[in-house]
C-alpha cells in the first residue's frame, strides 16, 4: 500500500535557510519572516529571538567526558622537554590559586609520556636489582656475597651521571636504558670477581689474599670485556648522521658507566670482599674426610 503525497510531505522534515547574500546587516537578519507550520500569519525573527554579541569556544573538546580547554606549549629550540615542563609546572602553581572551584590543571601530551617513561624505568630498575640480588643470593646461597658484588653498581651510577655532565646530554629514556646495560656488565664482571675469590677461599686462603689473586687473575677479563662494549659504542656515542642524537645518551651512558665501573670491580669490590669476608668458606664434607 503506497503513502499519498501529502502524506510523504506531512512525515517529511524542512528546513529552509536564508541565502547569504540577502543578510547583509543585522537588521536584515531581524527581518528575517518566520512562519509556523500550519499558520497563515508570518512574524518576524526579531519578534521571536533576541540577538546580542558574546565570545564562544570555535572548539570544544572533551578528555574523559570533562570538557577542557587546551591551551599548546611548545618548548623552545635547544631546551630539553624537561626544564620546559619544569617552568610551565611553576606558571601553574601561581594559577592554581585563582581557579573557579571544580577546576584543575593538568601537563598533558609528550611531557605527561616523558615522566610516564621515566617512572617506569625507574621501577624497572630498582625491580631488577632485586631479582638480580635475589638470584645471586640462591647461587652462591649466601646473603653477603651478592651485597659486595653490588658494590660495583655506586661506581657505575657515579660514571653514568660524570658522562652525561660532561657531555652536556640531558637524562632520558635512552639513557636510562643504558645505564640498565652498563649495569649488567659492571654486574656480571664482579660475579667474576666473586666467584674467582671464593674458590680461593676454599683452597685454604684467607679473604685478603683471594681477594688480591681474584683482581689480578681476572684483571684481563675484565678489561677485555668492558673495553669491547666501549669501543663498540664509541660511534653511537657522537650522534652523526640522521637520527644518530637519539641514540647517543644510550652509548655515553654505558661508556661512562663502565669507565667507573670497571675501576670499581678491579679495585673497591675486592677491597669490599677483604673486608667483610672473615668467616671461613664452607668446604664439603669429602674434602674435610681427606
């Protein structure tokens, strides 16, 4: 069954808009007629409406529902993100105190990822010196061994910092991972270190002894291993070619970590050992026999 063309014209909707160019003023536009559906008699816009000039957002936008205002900063040509974030952080704090009630302040954008990022790595690092103490400490089933074989990591941190002053790079995500890599090194050379010192100990040495034998047997080693990721980073390191800038707080910060580091496993971590290892090594029950 098909609808008439009345029908079809009462069920449809009409909208009908004044061309452009006949609203030349105000008064035009207030002139405009308005007629209501089914009445004979038109009135004017002026006679219906009121119309008055204001200011409106051009765009509204929403962030979790809330409306916000976005208001863009960008940090300025050779200043790193985070000493702009900190200058903007202190503008705010001055209108903190003048906000209507119910409105707030927030940093978002690259700089709300950035502090994201770092807090992150700092969790993850913290995380894994305790997983990497936890294991050391079911290897070598003692709680001190693993304390001085850390002893190696104030070394690195100090070397990672001493890089990054000198060569004027700020701390960030790349950096941060590489100081996660120099770590591991500086880590796994005192391991060495350890390791070299009990087995010493065990052949009836005293800690002072093993400890001097364990620093110069394993001295090569530990150079050998340290200089190698050095000299490997060393191109990363000078940021040339495209894109190279952002790698190269990754490779300062593991030159500068090892550079210390090394020192530190070679001549602290021994000295460490001698001083706290005054127990006697644990000796198997079939050696004590013979």
């Amino acid at each position: 069954m098909s609808e008439t063309a009345p029908e079809r014209l009462r069920a449809a909707l009409l909208a009908v808009q004044t061309p452009d160019y006949n609203i030349h003023s105000m008064d035009a536009l207030l002139n405009t007629p308005v007629m209501a559906p089914g009445k004979g008699n038109a009135q004017l816009l002026s006679n219906l409406a009121t119309i008055q000039h204001t200011y409106e957002a051009a765009n509204v936008t929403h962030y979790d529902v809330a409306p916000v205002y976005d208001v863009n900063a960008d940090h300025l040509p050779g200043a790193d993100l985070g000493s702009v974030e900190q200058q903007v952080k202190q503008v705010i704090e001055q209108f903190k105190l003048k906000l209507p009630r119910g409105s707030s302040i927030r940093i978002r954008g690259q700089a709300e990822s950035m502090d994201t990022s770092f807090r992150n790595m700092a969790w993850g690092l913290i995380a894994a010196v305790i997983l990497v103490y936890a294991l050391m400490a079911v290897n070598f089933q003692s709680w001190l061994d693993p304390v001085i074989i850390l002893m190696a990591l104030p070394g690195a941190l100090a070397g990672i910092l001493w890089m990054l002053f000198i060569t004027q790079t700020t701390i960030s995500v790349p950096a941060l991972m590489g100081a996660i890599m120099s770590i591991g090194v500086a880590t796994a050379n005192s391991i060495l270190m350890i390791t070299f010192a009990n087995d010493r100990r065990k052949e009836g040495r005293d800690a002072h002894d093993a400890a001097l034998e364990a620093g110069m047997t394993r001295l090569r080693p530990v150079i050998m291993t340290a200089l190698a990721m050095i000299i490997g980073m060393l191109p990363m390191s000078l940021g040339l070619g495209e894109g190279g800038e952002q790698n190269a707080p990754l490779a300062r910060a593991v030159i500068g970590g090892l550079t210390v580091a090394t020192f530190a496993t070679l001549f602290f971590v021994p000295l460490v050992y001698s001083a706290l290892r005054h127990q006697a090594p644990h000796r198997p029950i079939e050696k004590e026999l013979q």
